[in-house]
C-alpha cells in the first residue's frame, strides 16, 4: 500500500488470490508481543474507542503503534458519521485513515466500496482490508480486470474493492450478475474514493472563450466510469448515514467542486448544503497554501537518484533503422503489388509505397526495442538495484505486455504487476530475480 510496502507471492508460489495470500501470510507471521498490542491498542482507543482487539493486533503484527498526522486528524470525524477528503502526501497513512473507523460498521448489510483508478491499488486496498477483517476469508472482494467474484460472494461480502470500469460494466449486464451488484450497492454503508483526482479528472479553460469551451467539452464528453458509479450508488443506496470519503495527494479545486456537484445531484439531499470537508495533517492545516502551487511535500524515506541515460542516442538510431527499411522494404512491397501487369498511375504508385512503406515501419517498431526500455536497462545496470517498480507513461506508446517482453529479451527478470498479484496467469520468473 501507499503506507507499507506491498505483499507479494515469492517465486515459485501459487497464489490462490490476493487476498487469500495476505491471510495466509499474516498467519504465518511470528508472533507479536503484548506489548507492541497494548501500545497499538492504547494509541489508537484514544481516537476510535470501539476499535476491535483484531484491529490493533493486526496494527503491532505490522509494526504500527502510534498514528499519524492524517490519521490523528481523520479517524474521529470519519467514525462520527462525516463525509471528508483526506489530502495529504503519499505514503502518510491515508488508506488506514479511512478503513480503521470503519471496520467495526461494516457487515453483510453495511458494505464498503473502495474506488480505485487501477487495479493493482484495488488489490493493496482489498489487502489492507482484509488484515484488518481476519477470520473470514469471503469477507474481501476484488472486482477488476482478471477478477470477478460470483454473485453470491457479492452479496455476502463487507468490503468491495474495485476499478469503477469493471463494476460499471457488471451493472450493465443482463442478468443474475446485474441484479447481485445492484443489490450489494443498496446495502452500502461507506463509498470510499482513493485517488479522486483521477477518478474524477477535470479540465481547465482559461481566456475569453472559456465558457464556451467548457460547455462544449461537457457536451462531447463521456461520464467517466468513476462519476457513473458514484451517481448509480448514491442513488441506490437510501440509508441515510451513508459516507462518501475521498483521499489524494493533490486534492485540487476543480476536483472538489465536482465531487460537490455530483453529491448534489442525490434525490435524497443528504449533501445538499453540506459537501465533504477537507481534511489535511496539523502541520499543512496551520501552512498557507496559497504560496505552494500543490501542497504536497515529498516524503523524507524517498531518496532521488539521477542517472545519465543514452536515450536520444537510442531513438536517433531507431528512427533510422525504421526509415532504411521503410525505403529499402517499401519498394519491394509495391513492386510486387503492380506485378499484375496492369498500368497504374502515378498517384496509385505513390499510395502503394507510402502503404507499404508504413507496414514496413510498423513491423520494423514493433520488433524493434523501444528506447525507453533500452534507457531502464542501463538504469538497472547503473543502480543494481535488488528490485524495482518500473511506471510507464501512457504517452509513451507502450503497453505492460509489450515492456515486459522487451526487457525480458534485454536480460531483465521483468513480471507485470498485475500477473504478480495473481490477478491473471503469467511467465513464471526464476529465482535469481524477483521481477519488475
């Protein structure tokens, strides 16, 4: 999680699922001393005093005694019934924030959805959940690409950790499915949006045509599958102590106010007047923002490291690589689609080529390694590193299949996230590396 580092099956290991590994490696865990418990227990029963004895033993098998800054400042509002955003930076603690005062509301009639933007978060939050929720293993469940529970574990579970994608789409089924997921929606006690920043990504327009702007971009665009679910829940959903809790690191303006206009739109106008406060550590409460363009700080425990990569170097040469075999293969190409003997003109001779010519060079991209691949490879040759955690950009033209097969042919024990988790099958990777 965004807290602690995550749980991953060694090499080797069958995972039956995320969350049935999470369990079984907390079972396994030596056991803790009573006095990490009854320091854990005592730090947090002054915020949460109907926090169960499971709760805090599972807290000192981790390490954790004491909260932090969010968490001293969230946990108390969040278990009297407020509907809050957690804004403060990664990794200080704001997924505990959220679920630690409300474990002890849930149940099969009172259910937690966790929103997440991937599917890799929706799993670290399903198993940050499930250590918090021991001795029931159905208690948990995962809606995701690679992971959809049957109706009935729907139904009985407490928390639902998704990708609004995947569950927008079950709800739009026809069927047993369609009706389960309405059903376990009704029931919902919490709705918990993390990274709401982008669950629910907003524009800016800025000069003399900006209203014009905006209205035409409302127009043309799509409801992301965020908002969707959000708006389908709220209005399934009739309890009237129902919470929406949002948490990001960069909780913007434009996203606050959307988040209020969605909320407004609930037949019931139970945030009517009323949108969810802003909730941020004591330190950056007291601090004047309007000096910080993004009031994040970067954690202490992150150390930057610079290395000097031949990047441009590798995309000169592989541009001219595409462009001689564009021209040498190009011609080949439509030599042989005029060998039909028939007269064509200059304008299909040029078409022709420029067709071939592009197959050529797309072939050409395809096979050949993409220079930010090549630049990884000599970062990871540079630090040595004993593992790594590689983002890819979505301008960046790759995909996690395609960069996983590149850096395996580079030598790079390299796995997908998602394969990791166990969330679909993959290549098994060799004991000498733990993957990428």
């Amino acid at each position: 999680t965004e807290e602690h580092a995550p749980l991953l099956s060694p090499p080797g290991m069958s995972a039956a699922g995320p969350v049935a590994l999470v369990l079984a490696l907390l079972a396994a865990a030596p056991g803790t001393t009573s006095g990490l418990v009854v320091a854990a227990a005592g730090a947090f029963a002054e915020l949460l005093p109907a926090l169960p004895a499971g709760c805090a033993a599972a807290l000192a098998a981790r390490g954790i005694t004491s909260p932090t800054p969010i968490q001293a400042a969230a946990m108390p509002r969040i278990a009297a019934g407020e509907s809050v955003m957690l804004h403060a930076e990664t990794g200080s603690g704001k997924s505990l924030a959220f679920l630690l005062p409300s474990v002890h509301l849930l149940g099969p009639s009172a259910k937690m959805l966790l929103v997440a933007p991937t599917r890799e978060l929706a799993v670290q939050l399903a198993a940050e959940a499930s250590a918090l929720l021991p001795g029931n293993a159905d208690a948990v469940q995962i809606v995701s690409v690679g992971s959809i529970p049957p109706a009935r574990l729907l139904l009985g579970a407490s928390v639902l950790a998704c990708t609004a994608p995947e569950m927008m789409a079950l709800l739009l089924e026809s069927g047993t499915m369609s009706s389960a997921v309405d059903a376990a929606l009704s029931d919902l006690r919490l709705i918990v949006l993390d990274e709401m920043d982008s669950l629910l990504p907003t524009e800016s327009f800025r000069g003399p045509r900006a209203e014009a702007q905006r209205k035409a971009a409302n127009k043309r665009a799509d409801e992301p599958a965020a908002q969707a679910l959000l708006r389908h829940a709220i209005e399934l959903c009739s309890r009237p102590d129902l919470q929406v809790l949002a948490a990001s690191a960069t909780v913007s303006r434009p996203s606050r106010a959307k988040l209020g206009r969605i909320l407004r739109r609930d037949p019931l106008g139970r945030w009517f007047g009323d949108p969810p406060a802003v909730i941020r550590p004591a330190q950056l409460s007291q601090a004047d923002l309007t000096r910080s363009a993004r009031a994040v700080a970067v954690p202490a425990a992150i150390r930057h490291t610079y290395a000097r990569l031949p990047v441009r170097v590798a995309k000169l040469a592989h541009r001219g690589s595409v462009a001689h075999t564009r021209q040498g293969g190009g011609e080949a190409v439509a030599a042989e689609l005029l060998a039909d003997g028939r007269r064509t003109t200059l304008k299909q001779k040029r078409r022709n080529k420029d067709v071939a010519g592009a197959a050529v060079a797309a072939a050409e991209r395809e096979r050949a390694t993409h220079p930010l691949v090549a630049a990884v490879g000599c970062a990871v040759a540079a630090q040595r590193p004993a593992s790594a955690l590689v983002f890819l950009c979505r301008s960046s033209g790759l995909t996690v299949r395609k960069a996983v097969k590149q850096m395996r042919a580079l030598g790079m024990p390299a796995q997908a996230l998602h394969e990791a988790f166990g969330l679909e099958p993959g290549v098994e990777v060799g004991a000498e590396g733990q993957g990428t």
